[in-house]
C-alpha cells in the first residue's frame, strides 16, 4: 500500500528594514548595505532612524537678472542680495531697496566684521552698513571709506622721520608728521609725483591753510610757519598718491577667510585672476586696511588658491592642485619680540585640490571642500599640527562627478548637515549619521534651482538663475510641501535583494511598509526585478482633518499613530527583489519608518 505524502508546509520568512541610512551610488545595488539605498531622491532622516520627504520651496521675490550673492544682514534683518549688476537689501518684512547698480556680473562672496557686511564680487570691494543716521542700510566702496594710514612720522620739515605704517593699498592716500621748527613752511613728503587730489594739513590738531603744492617733488607750502614742536610731531599733512595695480589687487579678490590665531582678528583676501597663488592680510580688526607688504605667495602660480577654512587655532589655505606642489598650506599665528602679529606658513599635503571657492564649510569640527572627485574632508591633530586631506563622498561620487559646472557650486552648513547645490540638484551629508568608516551620510535632492545658499531665522534660502529669490517651507505652512505648486517626487528604494539564498526563486507574498501619521499622505509601493517594475499599492494614507477634509478621500483614523498597510501582491519565482516606495503628489508629506517583506522559498534557480 502506497503511504500518502503530505505537502511540505513552505515556511515564511520576514526581512524587516527599520533603519534608515543615507545613499549609496557607488556600490553594486546588490551588495548596498540593507539600510542604505541605491537609488533615493528628495528625502532626509527627520530624526536618526526614519526618513522624510524633504519639504517644498516658495518664490518670494523675482528679479530681473541671475541672483549671483545672497548674504544674511549682520543684525539679522533681512538679505543682501546681489542679481545682475545691483545690490538689494531686503528686508525680513519685504521691504526692499537699492543699493548700488555697479556690481560685477558673476558670483560674489561676503564676510562680516565690526558689524558691517564686506563683499567680494572681483570688481569692487564693497561694504554694507547702517547709514550716519542709522535708519538704513547702504553700500559704499571700501576705497572711499578706507583706512589712511601714517607712513613717516616725526620728521623735520626736510624730510626724513621714522617709518610707521605701510601704504594702504586700497586707497592713495597717505599722512605724514612733522616736527615744526618755528619757521619752516615748507615740508618735504616721503613720495613724489603726488596726485591731483586735494593735499589738507593740521597744526597741533587744527586745520591750516594749504598754499601750494609741489606735486612733482613732493613738497607741500603751508600759509604760515607752525609753531616749534619741541621735539613732538605738531604737523599732520594728508595727500594721495597712487600706484598703478595697487587697489585692483584688492578690488579684484573673489573670496575672503578671517583667522587671527584663536581669535578672527584679521580677514586673508584671494582669488585675484592676475595673481592667482598670492593672498593679501588686513589690519587688525581693520578690513578697510590692507598693508602694501602683507601678502603671501603659496607655491606658483599654475595652482591657484581656492579657499579657506579654519580646523583648531590654525588657519588651511587650499588651492586647486596639479603642477606637481601642494594642495594645502598650513597658516599659524605668532608675537614677534616687538608685538607684531606674524602668520607663518608650512607646506601641507599633496592630495586633491578645490575647484569651487563657494563650497567652502565646517561641518561640526570637519572642514569640508569640494574637488573634482567628491566632497574631501580635512582630518588632523592640533598636538602634531598633522593634516590629512580624503574623501568623505564615495557613497555619491559617481553621480556628483558627472554634474555640469562642479566650479559653481555652492554649498552651507544649516542644522548640522551640509548641503551642497550643483545643477539643480542637493547633495547633503548627515552628521548625526555616519557610515563604519566615520563618514557622514548623504542624501540627494532634485528639481532645487539653487546657484546659492544662505540662511536666515532658521530658514534655508536660496537664489536663481532665473533670478527667483526661494525659500525652503516650514513642514507646519500651507502647501508646504510642493516646489512653487509643484509636487515632489519623493522615494527610496531598497538595495536588490536575494532574500537569503542566490541560488533559489522566491514567492513574494507581500509587502508591509510602515508610515509616519500626516492629515493627508500617500504611499505607491513598487516590486522591481529582472522582468521590470510592478505597481503593487498605490494608497491615500489620511488622517481624519477639518483642515484638509475632502469627501473623495475621507477617513476615520483619527489617532496619530503609524500606519502599516500591506501590498497583498503575489510574486512568484523572483531571485532578486528590490522595493520602491514613494510619493509624488502635491502637498502631501510622506514618512517611511519600516518596511517589511513576507516571503517564502522555491526551487533553485535553472
């Protein structure tokens, strides 16, 4: 008699993902970590272990050309804001106003200093401050405003004295100090070939006639003999005279750092085209005041410099790499013997140099940059004063290297994550989660215009092309998630899965995402494998609301707990699985805390 065999019960299996990591596109989809994934767009962690789909952005003004700056006021009320050949000063209120119409047309970068707002456009250096009044704000040019520095002082009415300060190269003009005799009128300058400009003079404080001018040799002619000084300088005579190419070596800086050992007592200006490995130091607390013989040449000129950052007390000045020298110089303070400030140099490392000068930032305490291959981070120690340049990119580095115009990009550090616009698209580093190798994560956002970044009262901004003035929504405001009424289209997608076993078919029986609680969300759920994708839950996700009532969608579900919902989706005979689950509809936030994957085994494969 034949036994009678019973079928052999198939036994369920259950992977659950309920981490969530950042992206991954350098690594095969097979063999991406189960918490990262291989292909996601437009979502961030909301907190440390969940993702969210990033909110929208919203026109708030329009110009009539590029936005190439956007710099946050120093008292906090609103924007500088640079588009086309103007400089705007708007308001938080949006209230808006002219500032200049003579800027240059290309990307500029600010700094701020003593309350006022200093900014680079390689054309004319400018600064942003509160009028005499103090009821608004103004631009003026910092060679109109600079600092006129005390080149000789003491000196008899001859000429001669002691040397005090350098000649400020942002301006021609100069003073000199004297020692009245009692009958000399006439005082011999420490220049000649004096310019047309208006020579003035004071005795013991007050203003004196001036009655002529030997502008060939230098010899001023007061109205009447100044009193004798006894040995104390009592004459003060201020006259210009300019040197070709001194002001343009300012003027024509694209990019600034502040450093003055432990304390940004100083501001370093660089990216002048015409002397591109050069840098020039400001006086103390002084960035009207730029010393004719306070520059620094880094290596030579076929690699120019790009950058600065600060790590511990030591300031890192990066070029662009290539011609066989440095990438990095390492600047350091010190007190001469006579109370002069010095900043020494030591030559870095020779690892991959910057191509874009506004991707400059400090993520917490990791100075970040972008090359040509990937975001590199700065690693070092203050004890051995020992730098070591890589990269903190490789999860995006096949993507980001592949942008158009890498050298515009720009970048910030808002909310302890970095972000970095290129091409309309974001990438951002997490540095609350990092990979085994200590590396940030990093998300990737699309259909973002930005050319560049600022923030202001906890808000990311950003500017145009086109010249749009954007701002980023709160997750609680209206239509707070669509880009200018667009939706956005939001997912993440598993790595592609063999669900144990290479060699062996798999029956999918379902699917279980696991979503955050909104008034009004959804969820489409798709099955990719070898034979393409498959739509498997396409599903409103609502919570009962007054606010966002709509009878065609009503719900019930009042209480805000998660949501699970399952596919009920059979697939058969699948050796490799991945899940794709996303939104893409207006004004609706969606939140992915778990995903679940009920499955049983087959055969082996044929």
């Amino acid at each position: 008699m034949r036994a009678y065999q019973f079928p052999q019960i198939e036994t369920e299996h259950t992977t659950v993902i309920s981490r969530f990591g950042g992206i991954d596109f350098r690594t095969h989809p097979t063999k991406v970590s189960l918490s990262r994934s291989p292909d996601m767009q437009n979502m961030i962690c909301d907190q440390s272990d969940f993702l969210v789909k990033r909110t929208g952005w919203k026109t708030q003004h329009t110009y009539s050309a590029p936005i190439y700056g956007l710099f946050p006021l120093p008292d906090g009320t609103g924007f500088a804001v640079h588009a086309g050949s103007k400089l705007y000063c708007r308001l938080s209120t949006g209230a808006q106003t002219e500032l200049c119409v003579d800027m240059n047309q290309a990307f500029s970068q600010a700094f701020v200093m003593n309350g006022v707002l200093y900014v680079l456009d390689g054309q004319i250096f400018r600064a942003v401050r509160r009028n005499a009044e103090n009821t608004a704000w103004e631009a003026v040019k910092v060679q109109d405003i600079a600092y006129v520095p005390t080149t000789t002082i003491s000196a008899v009415p001859t000429g001669g004295g002691t040397t005090y300060e350098n000649v400020n190269l942002i301006t021609p003009k100069r003073i000199n100090t004297f020692i009245g005799d009692g009958s000399a009128t006439q005082f011999q300058l420490d220049a000649k070939d004096l310019d047309d400009a208006t020579v003035t003079a004071e005795v013991d404080g007050a203003a004196v006639t001036v009655s002529s001018v030997d502008r060939t040799n230098g010899i001023v002619t007061l109205a009447s003999a100044p009193a004798n000084g006894n040995g104390l300088a009592n004459v003060s005579i201020c006259f210009s005279k300019t040197v070709d190419g001194y002001a343009d070596k300012i003027n024509k800086c694209r990019f600034a750092g502040l450093y003055g050992g432990k304390n940004d007592t100083r501001v370093f200006v660089a990216g002048n085209p015409e002397e591109p490995n050069c840098d020039w130091q400001s006086g103390l607390y002084d960035p009207t005041y730029f010393p004719d013989l306070g520059y620094t040449r880094m290596g030579t000129d076929a690699s120019a410099i790009i950058g600065y950052l600060k790590q511990y007390d030591s300031q890192l000045v990066i070029k662009s790499g290539g011609a066989q020298e440095a990438t990095s110089y390492l600047r350091s303070y010190m007190m001469a013997d006579d109370g002069t400030a010095l900043y020494p140099l030591k030559q870095g490392t020779q690892g991959e140099g910057a191509v874009a000068p506004r991707s400059f930032a400090t993520l917490g305490d990791l100075p970040l940059f972008l090359s040509a291959r990937g975001v590199q981070g700065i690693f070092g120690t203050a004890v051995a004063e020992q730098r070591t340049i890589r990269s903190v990119s490789d999860a995006i580095v096949p993507r980001l290297a592949a942008e158009q115009g890498l050298e515009n990009a720009c970048a910030l550090v808002f909310e302890g994550k970095y972000y970095l616009a290129v091409d309309s698209h974001i990438y951002i580093a997490d540095s609350a989660l990092s990979d085994q190798n200590g590396d940030p994560s990093w998300f990737y956002w699309s259909d973002v215009p930005a050319q560049c970044l600022a923030t202001l009262d906890g808000r990311l901004w950003f500017g145009t092309a086109d010249g749009k003035l954007c701002r980023f929504a709160d997750a609680a405001e209206d239509h707070a998630y669509s880009d200018d009424g667009a939706a956005i289209d939001a997912y993440w997608r598993t790595p592609t899965l063999p669900l144990a076993d290479w060699g062996r078919v798999k029956t999918v029986r379902d699917v279980v995402p696991t979503l955050m609680p909104y008034s009004r969300s959804g969820a489409t759920v798709q099955y990719e494998s070898e034979n393409g994708q498959t739509l498997a839950l396409s599903r409103n996700m609502d919570l009962f609301s007054f606010k966002t009532l709509d009878f065609s969608r009503f719900s019930f579900r009042c209480i805000p707990g998660a949501i699970s919902y399952r596919t009920r989706w059979r697939q058969h005979r699948m050796p490799l699985l991945a899940v794709r689950i996303g939104n893409n509809r207006v004004d609706e936030p969606f939140g992915l805390l778990a995903i679940t994957i009920r499955w049983t085994q087959g055969q082996a494969v044929n």
